[in-house]
C-alpha cells in the first residue's frame, strides 16, 4: 500500500514521527506535514500566500516534506503536487497531541486533513489521543493499534468512500475497538480576557470541558470506558428534513 | 432585534459594511469582524496565540470591534465576551465577497462564522455575493434582499436550531428565492508550483472550477439561473449509515 500521512501538530511532533515509522513496516509512506504547530485549523487553506516546500525527514531514513500550509493544504499539496505519481490507497491524518472528540471535530485540523482526503477520493482516517504531551512510547504503542485497524479494514476500504473514520485513543489499557457517533463536547469559561502591558485588550480562547449527558454509544463515552473510538464522520452538510419547511415559508 | 454581524474578509470589507448599514434600519448591530482578510480559513480558532481586540466604527456611526482572529473566533468572542451583555436574536456572516457553493462550504470562512452562531446556540445565516469585487451599490441591493428574507423567517427563527441558512446572491438580475441543497464543485489544475528567485520551491493553491452536473435542486444551479440560494446546512457530521457495515468488520 501507498500510505500518505500528515498532522496538524507539525512535522516535528511526536506523534506523526511514530506513526510513520510504524506504518512504514507495513506499507510505502509518503509524509508531507505543516512546518509548525497548527492545530485547530479546522479546514483552513492558504489561497492568500504561497505555500513554501521544504525537504524533511523523518528518524534519518523517511523522505518526507513540510509545508508552510495547514493539515487540509497538505493532503492536497500531497496529492496533485509532490505525490502526484504516487497511486494513494490512504490517507493517515495524526497522531494527534489530545483528542478530537464530539462537536469538537469541527474545530480539528486532525480530521479535516482526512476529510481533505475524502474531497480528493483517498480512504482516509483521523487519528488522536485523549491525552496531551504524552511520550513516544505510547505514540508508537498507539500507532501499533492503527497498523492492526488498517490491517482489518484494508479489503473494504470501499467503506470509506463517503466518509472519513475518526479515531480516538484512550489513555490507559485499552479494553479494545467500538464503532460511535460524534456525542456533545460544549466548554464553559470559553474566554479568558486580559489587559496588555500598554492597557489594550486581547483574549485566550480556551475553557474547561462541560460535564454533558452522552449518549451510551458516543465517541465520548467509549474513549472513557478505555476502548478505542471509530467514528465515520462525513461533509454531506445539507441538512435535508428542513428543506421542505423551509419552502412552506413565504420568501 | 438584536443582529451580530461579521465577515471573513476583514473589517474594511465592502461587503460587511453596506449589510450592517443596512441591517441598521431594522435592527440594533453588534459589529465584530478579522482585521484583516481570513476567507478560506474554515473552521479555524485561534488557540496558540491571544486575540487582539481594536475598537472601530462602521460609516462612523455603527460601533464595530476588529480582532486579530478568524470569523469563527469572531462569533466565540463577540458572543462571550464583546456583547455577553447583549441577547443576541441572529447572526449573520457576510456579505462575503464571491460565492460559499457546493462543496467549497467546507473551506469558508463565511459559513463556519455562521455555524460557529450555530454551536453558540443562535439561528444564523451565511451570505455570499456569485462575483468578486462588485461595487458598493451591488452589496447595498443584495444587503436588502438579506432584509426581506430576515423580514419572512423572523417569526420562523425555531427553524435554524439545528442548521444554518447558507445563502448565495447571484449576478444580475434577481429573479427570486429557492430551497436548495449544496451541490458539488471540484477543481482542476488546483496547484501551480514555482520556483523562488532563490531556487526553493511553492506552491499556489487555485484552480479553475469543473463542469460537473448537478442536481436541479442545487445551489449551484439556482445560483447560474438567477436565484438567491438559500440551502440549510448543518453540523450532524456522523456517518449514521455506516455505523452498522463498520460493526460487520472484526477488528
């Protein structure tokens, strides 16, 4: 297999160094990831500047590139530039620095880099864990649970031609796979406003994770009863039960 | 009523400030929009920097604020914190300058402010014009149809609790409204790669839109034929189909 894989934390992160080298046992890898840090992106591309290329690589022996562009400018970068005679079979996006759980996908380079994947026809899958600054260990021990996924869903990656799997990882042992949905990720204290030292105002966006009911079978609550999260998450954003009551109204 | 209006494509826009004159004569106008140009940054937040805040004016008449973030922090912080005193009633997002069709809702800025007035829990509404660069006078026309629709669906809000109105104003003559879906929109020659006077290699991101068929009931087609589009959108992103083929799979 050919196997493309990006991040959102950047091409010096952790995260994406083990899973390439561990994917690299089992298939081509092609990596092509952001110079710097760009999580929470969501599904920004750079159409205002140019995007610069630099030559990487990864643990001495991976080609790979970085890019001055976001997780979904890399997927396409990829694609129909760098990798453009490579044939693709997938998409790995991560692994990611924390989870992308709930309606926090919206907000996730991590997944929109896949779902970038599925705009240009590739299988693609997300991949992150629920917890931050963790050491390479557990980066490789995780990218060991991708490497059995692919192996398991490699002759029916046709189910991945209208959605992308969003993978979360728990911390701890884990118990083993569930398929979810997206559950309900809402925040309190969502903005910190401070004065500079010449008095002028500016914000941190941040805030703590509210305390929601989930449902049983969402990604949340299945990445904290220890299994590994599968969640199939799609861009068909037309959301169709309210089109015939919008035509009722009088326009 | 009390409107929050922002953009994408920065505080001195055409686009925002003839929609918030406008809106003026029918509602009090809370202005809070990026300091500069951020269109096609998704769904974009900005977490690894803070958000500066500049205090402007609209017209010198409409208090507005600018903030060094993308359209999505926009709505986060003039919902949190700029008019947390305020009961916002509508969000809208505009008027972009060009248009938010098909697939490429995915990439805009001007859609994700709306949704992010979406995950804040407020009936929102996303407004693009089908032409880049048309004169003040086109937004001031088009900022009045955006009127006369807030005008027929104001008694109707409880139909965007579960999706945004995503709206496109087409060229020339206005032959009405129409209930559409997103249709689909690819992109050939999407990169131009070059070389820097120093040898180093980049990229621009572009490409010139395909010929694709679409549904009769697309946007892109109500669009070319004379409508304003108006296609609910939504962030139920789980692939609900595929929950149960993914189950089938031993993993």
């Amino acid at each position: 297999m050919n196997i493309l894989i990006t991040n959102d934390d950047g091409i010096r992160a952790d995260g994406i160094i083990e899973l390439a080298k561990e994917i690299s046992t089992i298939a081509n890898v092609y990596v092509v990831a952001p110079e710097s840090q760009r999580s929470a992106t969501g599904h920004a591309i750079t159409i205002h500047s140019p995007i610069m290329i630099n030559d990487e690589y990864i643990d001495d022996k991976i080609k790979a590139y970085s890019i001055s562009g976001t997780p979904a400018d890399c997927v396409k970068v990829g694609i129909e530039a760098l990798f453009k005679d490579i044939d693709i079979d997938l998409v790995l996006s991560g692994i990611n620095n924390g989870p992308n759980l709930g309606t926090d996908v919206v907000y996730s380079g991590t997944a929109s880099a896949a779902i970038e994947g599925l705009i240009q026809n590739k299988p693609s899958i997300a991949i992150s864990y629920d917890q931050f600054n963790i050491g390479k260990e557990v980066y490789r021990e995780s990218a060991r649970y991708v490497v059995s996924l692919i192996n398991s869903i490699k002759n029916k990656l046709e189910l991945l031609e209208d959605c992308i799997l969003n993978v979360n990882i728990p911390k701890g042992e884990v118990k083993g796979f569930k398929i979810t949905k997206l559950g309900d990720r809402k925040y309190d204290n969502v903005v910190d406003e401070r004065l500079s030292p010449y008095g002028k105002k500016y914000i941190w966006i941040g805030g703590d994770v509210k305390e929601l009911d989930q449902d049983e079978d969402s990604d949340i609550v299945a990445v904290n009863n220890g299994y590994i999260s599968i969640t199939p998450v799609n861009i068909e954003m037309t959301n169709l039960r309210k089109i015939d009551k919008l035509k009722e109204i009088d326009l």
